[in-house]
C-alpha cells in the first residue's frame, strides 16, 4: 500500500495504491457488478446504474440501523476508472457528499488500484484509510475466490494511519482575546462510554466544583475545579496561572459509527501566550497516551 494524504478544493484527499496480481478485466467485475462488489465495499449495493449520472444506492448498517445511502456515478471508462459521489452525511453527521474514484492500471500480469476518497472531515482520515485498507484486503480475496475475512479489530491499523497522517498533532488558534489550543482525535471502535470511563475516576468531578479526574489533566496545565460536567459528552473546568483562573480546558467527547471523537480545547488570555506552545505539547503526549491505553485494552 503507498498512502497519501492532501488537501484539494477544500476537501481532505485520501490517496491508496494497491497492486493486484489479476488483470484489469477480471477486477473490473468486482467494482461494477453489485454481487461482487457487496462482498468487499462497506455497504450492501442495492443498485447500481452502470453509466456516467447512473443511480447506485447503498445500504448501510453501521449506525446500528438500516440507512440507505445513496449515490451517481461520475466516470465510467470500462476497465479502467470508475468513480462516483455518495451521501455520506447519511452515516456520518460530519460528512456530506464524498467522491469515490477507482483507477486500473495494467501491471505486468496484474494491475495497479489507485484509489482517491475526497471528503470532508480530515480528522476521519485515518479511519476511512484502516477501513479501505480491509477493504482492499477483502477485494483480493473476492477477485481470487477466496473467502472473505473481517478484521476483529481495525484499531492498531487506525493509529498508525494517525502518526502517519499526523493527525495527532494539534493547532493553535488566535481568539478576538486570547488564544486557542485545540485538538480533534478519533479513537477508533471506542465507545463512548469507554472512552469517559477511561479517563473518570471514582475520585473525579460528578457535579461543577468538584475535583477534576487526573486522566483529563495534565502537569504542564494546573487544574482548577470544575465547572461543567455531564457524563459521558462533556468535562470543563478551569486552568490555573499562579492561583488565579487563566482559562477554560474543555473536553468533548461523541459518538460515530467509527467510535469516539475526543475534541479538546484549552483557552487563554493574550498575556499568557507563550504558554500555548507548552500546552499543545503537554496535551498532544497526554492524548497519545489516552490512545495507547485504549489500544493496549483492545489488544
């Protein structure tokens, strides 16, 4: 697999090379014929018009009920591209139209798979990539006769995509005040509620102004007490500079068919900028070791 990673007209670019050892023909039936192509793409095909602004419908069963996604062919050049949009904000609220490409390349008694995936939220990006790698995976088996096999687990394959997409790495944002540390970190088939339980303890905050659990703290950001909690979404309290409050570190947490998204923030005044810096570190180790935890418990 080679895989990139880019930005293009707005949209996160994932880029996929894959060889395959049958020639193009013979892969071509199973990304255009729905029968083949159920058993290794993540949703069941429903329809599939095979024609530039053809219909193609997809059911999807990974939000825990039946949802149809639906999409149009945009290319279609027999054996060789075929590529088409679907909705895919009707499986993942953060998501709207997604734009699929499939390229085969003759290869000596094979062929080369480039596959491109535009889409919208770049902190999906190595979720969408552990789950085409299985994909393609799958693909071989189909085009070769042989049975399919499902990953149990598609964590240890998400966080290398991470460190590799470096989408670990946080921002740090300029406020009409102050500044912003922020960070956008999937965890990949970690429930919610695992992921809060991970991080609370018996001694944590359960109401504002209470203590705040050490799992959501970090040395380099001295915490206050809390000031909002509301298990198993939501942890605020205040950080400290001296004795006095300088700013709000907020921990988000929300489910998706993929798992949680941990969106952490760290607020602070003009005065105190040069704290950002320390901050986006101190919380960038502190959520690498979060994920080793939660991978080492899924291992």
């Amino acid at each position: 697999m080679n895989e990139t990673l880019s930005t293009e007209a707005g949209r996160t670019v994932l880029r996929m090379e894959r060889r395959l050892a049958h020639p193009p023909e013979k892969v071509w039936r199973a990304l255009t014929e729905p029968a083949h192509l159920s058993r290794w793409y993540p949703f069941e095909v429903v329809e599939l018009e095979p024609w530039v602004g053809g219909r193609l419908r997809f059911r999807s069963d990974l939000s825990g009920e039946t949802t149809t996604v639906e999409g149009v062919v945009t290319e279609l050049d027999r054996p060789r591209v075929f590529a088409f949009s679907n909705d895919a904000g009707a499986v993942l609220d953060r998501e709207g139209d997604n734009l699929l490409r499939f390229e085969l390349r003759p290869d000596r008694d094979g062929c080369l798979l480039v596959f491109t995936h535009a889409f919208h939220d770049r902190p999906h990006a190595a979720a969408n990539a552990a789950g085409w790698s299985a994909c393609f995976d799958a693909l071989e088996r189909v085009v070769a006769g042989r049975p399919v096999e499902v990953p149990g687990s598609y964590v240890a394959v998400h966080e290398a995509f991470v460190a590799a997409f470096g989408l670990d790495q946080g921002t740090v944002e300029s406020t009409g005040d102050g500044w912003r540390v922020r960070f956008d970190r999937q965890l990949m088939q970690q429930p919610v509620d695992k992921v809060w339980a991970t991080l609370a303890t018996a001694a944590g905050a359960t109401e504002p102004g209470g203590p705040v659990p050490p799992a959501f703290t970090t040395d380099a950001v001295p915490a206050g007490t809390a000031t909002a909690v509301a298990p198993p979404a939501l942890l605020e309290y205040d950080w400290l500079a001296g004795d006095r409050p300088a700013g709000r570190v907020r921990w988000a947490l929300s489910g998706d068919p993929a798992g949680t998204r941990v969106t952490l923030t760290q607020t602070g005044p003009g005065e105190l900028r040069a704290l950002a810096a320390t901050a986006l570190t101190a919380w960038h180790a502190h959520l690498g070791r979060l994920a080793g935890r939660l991978l080492e418990a899924a291992r």
